[in-house]
C-alpha cells in the first residue's frame, strides 16, 4: 500500500509527510522534472515518479520490411 501525492506543490507535500506513519510507503508524482526532483527527494517521500523522459524524448521512426 502507498499514499500517492500526484500534483502536490513541495510545501504542502512535507506537511503532508510529517502526517503519515514512517512504516507507510509514499510516492509523489506530477509536474515533477530533472530541474526539480532534488527538491522532492529531500522531502523525504519513499519514491518518485515522473513522466519527464518519456515527454522530452526524441522519438524515432523506424520500420524493418522482410521480404
């Protein structure tokens, strides 16, 4: 079981940690990037998840033809 923080601005997300049992799993999510994932990490939340490399990846366009 994990408490999902999706969207949560930094301030509010370490309120909301000091409320929650240090045996139950956090995560935070939402908005969060390479320019601000140190900022979430210190909050002290268990994992992070982030869409950033899927969203800023270059994409290829390939194709393989048998014959």
């Amino acid at each position: 079981h994990v408490i999902m923080f999706d969207n949560w601005k930094l301030v509010d997300l370490k309120k909301a940690l000091k409320l929650v049992p240090g045996d139950i799993l956090t995560e935070a999510s939402g908005q969060i990037s390479k320019k601000n994932i140190r900022s979430y990490a210190n909050t002290g939340v268990r994992y992070i998840s982030t869409s950033y490399m899927i969203k800023n990846a270059r994409w290829i366009d390939f194709s393989l033809n048998i014959n």
